[in-house]
C-alpha cells in the first residue's frame, strides 16, 4: 500500500523498538562507508564554538530604554550589517555571547571601530584592562557576557566588535576558526552546513533575508556566508553540503552556488540538497513543497504533490550548478525518508528526476522510542536495557528499511547516502516532558555501551547501504529534552567523555586507505 498521506507518514517515521526483534548477523567483510557530520547552528548558547571571534553567535541586538521593561525599548537604528546606528535618548543596545557552556575561562578581548561608549549590563565581567577602542575582561562564561552599546555617534557608530577568546586578543588578525573545532573535526570526509545556513528557520527559508555575507554584525540571524563555509571546508580538506533555502529564486540560488565556489579550493565538490526535509510537516519547507506542488497539479494526493515538487525543484537547482559552477563541480541528493522507502521512489522517478542526481540520501536513525505510545515501557528500562533494544532495531527493521532504500536508489542509477544518521533518543509529541525518560536518554548517551551500539550500526549501515557516506547528526551539542544529538556535548569535552566521537574517530581511523 503507499503512504499517500502526511498522516501516514509520520506514523511510518515510528518504529516499534518496544516489540522484540530477532537480531541478526553482522554482514561478513561489509564496506567501510566514509563518515561526514552535520554541524550545530550558530547561536550564543550553542555548546559549539567555532569561531575565534564570540561576537559571530551573538543574539540579535536587544533594544532597552530606562524606565522601561526589559526589550522595550523601542525600535532600534540598525545598520545594513546589524550594527547600531544611532540611539534614541535613554535607549541601549543589549546582546549575549559566551552562554553556551563549550567556551573556555580567561581572559577575553573586546575591539571595535567607531566612536562611541560599549558597557556591560547584567553579570558584568571583571575589567582587567581598559584601552583605545579595547576592553580586557574575564566573563562569568556559565553566566554569559551581556554586552551593551550605550552611545553611538551616527556619523561614525560603534560597529565591527569584536570579542576573542583567550590567547587571540593580542592578535591584530586572529584565525576565523578556533583550533580546537578544527581538530576535531579533521578526518570528516563532507561537512552539512544545514544549521549553519539556517535552513528550518522560516524567514531564512523563504529568502527574505538575503544572503548571509562575511561583514554582517552576526551570524546567527541569516546564518553562516557560503565565504566562511568554503573556507572551513578548505581547511579541513572536506566537502561542503549546502541546503539550498526552500523559497530560493534562481537568482539568489545561483548567488549562493557562486560565493560558495569562489570560496572553495579546486577539487572539491559542493553537495547540493534542496532545503531539508521537504516530506516532514514539522517543517515550513513541507508545507511550501505542497503548496507549490498542489498549484501546479503536480498530482491529485497532497502529499506525493510535494514529493514530486521536491524532484522538479531539485532538477532546476542541478541545471542551474551546472550552468554556474559546473556539472563536474557538484554531487545532486535527492531526498526521502528513511522510514518510508516510498517517498524515495517518488522523488527519483518523476520527470526522472534521478537521471540530474549522484545520491538518494535518507536519515538511518535509530528510533522509535520516544513517542507518548511507548514513553510509559521505555522510561522503565535500565541504561543496558534501552541499548540492547536500540541493537535489536538496528539489526532488524532499521536494517531492512536501509535495504529497501538501497534498492531503490540502486534502480535508479543512485548511491544511496545518509544526509543525517545516528542515535534518536528524543521525547515527541508530549514525552519530551516525561523527566525520567529525558534522564535515561542522556545517560544511555553517556554510557560506554553506546560507544560499543554504534560501532554495531555503522557496520549495519556500511553493509546495508553498499558502504555509502553516513553524515552524523551532530557534532557538538548539550543535552536535554529536545535531544541528545552531539557527539561531544560541549567544545571543551574529552574524546574520553564522548563514547559517541570515539567510535566515529574508531571508524574513521580503521578506515581502509
């Protein structure tokens, strides 16, 4: 029968880990799959730190005025890249940084250009030097750094702060990257940029933001430039994937395209995907894919509409590569869901759509386990219990679906890919507020036999899918109710405290070649 209905759909995203499955085998001498991983998006309180200059995650500017509530302040003078412009009297510009909990304790330098006064609101730090267009301090980094701009001179205002972490401030030109995010992410074969740019956030998505470029205040409003994106990649000898916004025109489609490869180094290949997925309603993107799809009566079936918009969107993103960058320049995904292998036969094979692609990417997951049906049996299980069920749907129906994707991509002249992969111990539609089910999620995250879990299911995985790319969700990320997605739940975080970076660094390191 098809799944036909979003409905359906998400029924089929559920796998029933409560029921026993009969393990099986590991697949003798299975191909070693490359590894990729998908990196967290870009926000102060985010555990990753990548950046050398903390002012790149800054929060959008906080507007406040005395006397009044906090952030009400009225609207505030922004310049084109975000930086306050003028100030009404009594109004201040407040923002955060350094709330994630991955930042490092020391000393942190504060520069900026222009003509004006930069203070400190809530926590302030200790100042323990004071200069020209420079403030020396050492943050509470548990507590953030709120910084203030207080007065702007409009002819000449405050703007191109920076704030560098320790060891850089004496730096007249510090590195975009922070060592330490670079090192551990050496040996990750392709690099998904898809939190980086964004992508789920619905302004973002419909394109009415513009482009993302180097010299915007912050980032974490319009995401990452394809400028630092090409560059992180260059650094790390790794592919980037891109995940074009959903509402993109060509225009601002092809812009992206070319930023990204002037910024690239010759030889490598840009992964293009059209927004991220498109068949989930959770996301604006799915119901833009259906709206687009039913307008143009794509098919009679909502859902399958979107599918098939997906394709057609698809194919014009890949004639447009081709036009701008070269078809030699590219690899073409094209994405479905995993659970669901129907969704990947619709979207490879309308308008054959599959002949303009390289890849059917899907999310493995291992799931099933947080949803309202089985929150009540899982929450009861110890640590030993829940993983020796997440192995059983490893080798079982997590097992067959990659089977069956494999098949169909393989009918249609595809590698199939995983554009997101790993562990999916999440609460959903309710359960995430169930605390002794988040408390034993997070510590089975946190346990060796993970580490041992997920050794098992890449080499399910790599003999399933014919050894195709696994992209993991995530890199760094701190743990809780919404998830315990990161390999690493802070930057800081020891390859010993971190069972799942150390079997992907295991898997990497046994790598054939």
């Amino acid at each position: 029968m098809l799944f036909r209905s979003a409905a359906l759909v998400l029924a089929a995203m559920v796998l029933l880990a409560a029921v026993p499955v009969p393990a099986t085998a590991a697949t003798p001498a299975a191909p070693h799959a490359p590894l990729g991983t998908n990196l967290a998006g870009i926000a102060s309180w985010s555990t990753e730190t990548p950046f050398v200059d903390a002012f790149h995650t800054a929060r959008p500017w906080i507007s406040n005025r005395t006397g009044e509530p906090w952030g009400e302040g009225g609207p505030l003078d922004l310049t084109p890249e975000g930086w306050v412009a003028s100030l009404a009297p009594g109004q201040r510009a407040d923002t955060v940084l350094l709330d994630g909990g991955g930042y490092p304790e020391g000393r942190y330098t504060i520069r900026w250009k222009g003509t004006g006064t930069i203070g400190f609101t809530i926590d302030p730090p200790k100042i323990v030097a004071e200069g020209d267009h420079r403030i020396v301090v050492v943050p509470d980094v548990r507590n953030g750094l709120w910084l203030s701009v207080t007065e702007t001179d409009p002819a000449d205002p405050v703007r191109e702060i920076e704030v560098l972490l320790p060891g850089f401030g004496d730096l007249a030109e510090p590195p975009l990257f922070l060592p330490r995010f670079l090192d551990q992410l050496a040996g990750f074969g392709v690099l998904r940029f898809m939190d980086w740019m964004r992508t789920n956030d619905p302004e973002v998505g419909s394109g009415a933001l513009g482009r993302a470029r180097m010299d915007d205040a912050t980032w974490m409003i319009r995401g990452v430039p394809m400028e630092a994106i090409g560059a992180l990649a260059g650094r790390l000898d790794a592919d980037p994937w891109i995940t074009i916004p959903h509402a993109a025109t060509d225009a601002q489609a092809r812009a992206l395209l070319v930023a990204l490869d002037g910024a690239l180094e010759p030889g490598r290949r840009i992964w293009i995907e059209w927004s991220n997925e498109t068949w989930n309603p959770a996301f604006p993107q799915a119901a833009y894919a259906i709206e687009q799809g039913t307008a143009l009566d794509l098919s009679d079936d909502p859902f399958q509409a979107g599918l098939f918009y997906h394709a057609r969107r698809a194919t014009e993103l890949f004639a447009i590569a081709t036009d701008a960058i070269g078809r030699d320049r590219y690899v073409g995904v094209l994405a479905a869901q995993s659970a669901n292998p129907w969704t990947g036969e619709q979207v490879a094979t309308f308008e054959g759509a599959a002949a303009h692609a390289d890849v059917l990417a899907i999310a493995p997951y291992i799931d099933g386990f947080g949803d309202p049906a089985t929150a009540a049996t899982i929450r009861e299980l110890t640590v030993r219990q829940l993983l020796r069920r997440m192995r059983r749907v490893v080798e079982g129906p997590l097992r067959t679906s990659t089977e069956e994707n494999r098949s169909v991509a393989t009918a249609n002249g595809l590698d199939l890919v995983a554009y997101e992969g790993g562990q999916h111990l999440v609460g959903v539609l309710g359960a995430e507020n169930d605390a002794r089910l988040t408390a034993l999620f997070t510590d089975a995250n946190r346990a060796a036999g993970m580490a041992r879990l997920y050794r098992r299911y890449l080499r399910m995985w790599s003999g399933a899918s014919g050894g195709g790319l696994l992209v993991h969700y995530l890199d760094v990320s701190d743990y809780g109710k919404w998830g315990s997605w990161g390999a690493r739940e802070t930057q800081l975080q020891g390859l010993w405290q971190a069972p799942k970076a150390r079997a992907l660094r295991r898997w990497m390191a046994n790598a054939p070649g």
